[in-house]
C-alpha cells in the first residue's frame, strides 16, 4: 500500500511502499505543499507505564489477560513500546508482578514485540514524605543486591531500568553493580544531597526518574536535588508533561538544560488511568481521581501518577505549550531508545514495524496506525 505523510523534521512529504510490515521503498518529496496534513512517525516508546483501566502491574493478582489488556488500550494512545513499571512493594508482590508479565510474554510473541523490559520503580527509595510520592512507606527500603537478583529471576533478567534514592546505605555499590550488568539505573524519589547525586552518576547513574516530581513540597532554594540533577550533564531526565505534574515554566527550563537529546518523555500512567473521576484502593492506599484527571493521594498534594498516556503529553506540549513536533517526537522516538543503547527505528527502506499517521489538534492527537 502506498502511504503518504509530512516529515515532521522537514516538513517535506514521505511517499512509502509499505507491505508485510515494512517499508519496502521509501521517498522524501521536498516541495509538496498542502493536503497532506498528517505526520508520519514511529511509534511512541515510554519507559513508565504502570497499567491502565484498573489493572495494576503491582497487583498479587495481575494474569496475563490483564497484560494484553493494558498493551491493547496503549495501542490506542500510539505507544509501540514501554516498560512496564513495578513500584515499591513487598518482596513477594513484586516476584508476583514480574514472573507474571515475563510468562506472558514467553506466551506470546505479540507481547513480547511490545514490552521492551519492566521498570523497577523503588523499593529502594527515600521513606521521607514528599520524596516518596504515593510508594507505600511500609515498603521502602536500602538497596540489595541479591533480593534485586532474586526479582530479575523471575523477570528472566528482562528489569531493564531501576529507579532508587542514591543517599540510601549501600546504594552505591548497587548502582554500580546494575551498570554493570546492563540496567539502566535512574535517580528518584530522592532526598538526595548535591555530593550523594554526583557519587550516583561517577557510579554510573545515566537519568533522573520524572524531574521536579517526587520531591518536597518544599525546597531550600539552592542547592537542591533539582537544580543538581538539572545541572549534571551526564544524566538524561525523564519529565511528565501531563498538564498537572509540572507547571509550563519547570517544563520549558528541563527541556532547555537537558536540551532535545537528553529530555524524555513518559507519560507514568498509573494504574488508574483511563477511568472515571472518583475514590480508588490502589497499592494499599486511598487515591481520587479529580474530575479534571488529575490523580492524588487522598487527603494530600501528592500526585499518584498520570490518567493520561503519552500521546496526550506530547499534544499538551504542542498545542498548549507551542513546541513543535519535530522538538518534542525525537524524546519518545529516539531518546529512549538511545538511554537503553538500542538502535534508534528509522522512517528509511527497509524499516520494519509499525508507523503513525499523526494530527495534533485541540481534541487531541489524531493517530492512525500504519501496519
Ligand atoms: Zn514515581
């Protein structure tokens, strides 16, 4: 079939022979103008996903249909790849969590093309309030290696990326440890100092989970976690521009230290999102979901992740904060995958997978699937 779409880079026009999955031939016309209103792009990679609809990767009773429910309803939001993401749990939760979404995707092929690895976000994380979000404070705990080994057992070794507080006892050692073994380890739900963040990222620390989130209501003006992590170039930061978690000018200032190579974008969808407005048991804990979607800890400040997925943060950016899609698609197309050391999918001859048709307007970002 034949395929035509605007580069979002050079606003030239994709004319593509795709079939059996792939692009068979592949031009950039230079001077098309008009009727061609869509975008063509890969799909989206977000490395945070932690469920949809209700169905939690946290959750002692998480089976399989749940995971190919959660794939499906991302399916709908342009995402052709994430991580699943675990949050701070008992041992044995997680275990659960991780053996089920790994046998899943023993099962299926379709799954597995999709889930590029799962995300341990805690256990190992501060136990202050403010820095500890919504994680379950009975839970937080000092980095261990051998009980991280016993989850990547059951992972099939597929835990990919792991989110701590590098001021936790042997922290250290296990952040250089996991580099070592080839996990992608983040700062976040951190407390900590300008000294301990540097120590992070000489042992090998490459991304700061969700900037300006996860932290203090409050904050000495400098120094601080924030401006330290925003400062060190070695780190990549991973923001949620959901409209709620970050206010327009923390977003601006993130993608403009961090610049277009080292900002990405993950949408964090918690386990709630896609539902109603109303009170929720999640993990433990009493969450609301306010009737403009934002999601909180009951009774606090404290956000709870995000009822909205990826596509809908890069609409936020695009039509309400004015970036381009050329700006905002490399940092959920290409950063990603450059964090990891993956090969980067590129719109050429020979591509194979999916492409997206896409449209930003006021109701949202339009998005076809080419497959
Ligand atoms: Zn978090």
């Amino acid at each position: 079939m034949l395929i035509r779409g605007r580069d979002p880079f050079s606003h030239g026009v994709y004319e593509i022979d795709y079939e059996n999955g792939q692009i068979q031939q592949c031009t950039l016309q230079k001077r098309i103008r008009g009727e061609v209103d869509a975008y063509l792009s890969v799909p989206f990679f977000d490395i945070q996903i932690n469920g949809a609809q209700g169905i939690s990767f946290n959750s002692h009773q998480l089976d399989e249909a749940q995971i190919h429910q959660v794939v499906e309803i991302t399916t709908a939001h342009g995402i052709g790849l994430f991580l699943p993401t675990l949050i701070t749990a008992s041992f044995e939760d997680l275990a659960h969590g991780f053996r089920t979404l790994a046998r899943a995707c023993r099962h299926s092929s379709t799954l597995a093309a999709r889930i590029a690895g799962y995300h341990l976000e805690g256990p190992y994380i501060s136990p202050e309030e403010g820095p500890r979000g919504a994680h379950p404070l009975a839970h937080t705990r000092s980095p261990n290696w051998e009980e991280f080994q016993r989850w990547q057992d059951c992972a099939d070794g597929k835990i990919r990326m792991i989110t701590l507080a590098p001021e936790l006892p042997n922290a250290l050692p296990f952040i250089e440890r996991a580099t070592q073994s080839g996990v992608v380890v983040a700062i976040g739900h951190t407390a900590a100092n300008a000294e301990q963040i540097q120590a992070a990222i000489q042992a090998g620390a490459k991304t700061s989970t969700h900037l300006g989130n996860g932290s203090h209501a409050v904050l000495p003006r400098h120094p601080n976690y924030i401006w330290e992590q925003l400062a060190a170039d070695e780190l990549y930061a991973s923001i949620i521009p959901d409209g709620f978690h970050l206010p327009p000018s923390v977003i601006k200032t993130i993608i403009r230290t961090k610049g277009a190579s080292r900002t990405i974008l993950t949408c964090d969808a918690s386990s709630l999102a896609g539902l109603p407005s109303g009170r929720y048991s999640q993990w433990g804990g009493e969450f609301e979901i306010l009737p403009n979607g934002k999601i909180v800890v009951s009774g606090t400040p404290y956000l709870a992740g995000s009822s909205f997925f990826t596509d809908q943060c890069v609409n936020y950016l695009v039509t309400t904060l004015g970036y381009s899609l050329a700006e905002i698609l490399p940092m959920v197309t290409r950063n990603p995958y450059e964090l990891f050391g993956w090969p980067v999918p590129q719109i050429e001859t020979g591509y194979r997978g999916p492409l997206l048709l896409l449209k930003p307007s006021n109701d949202g970002l339009m998005i076809d699937w080419v497959n």
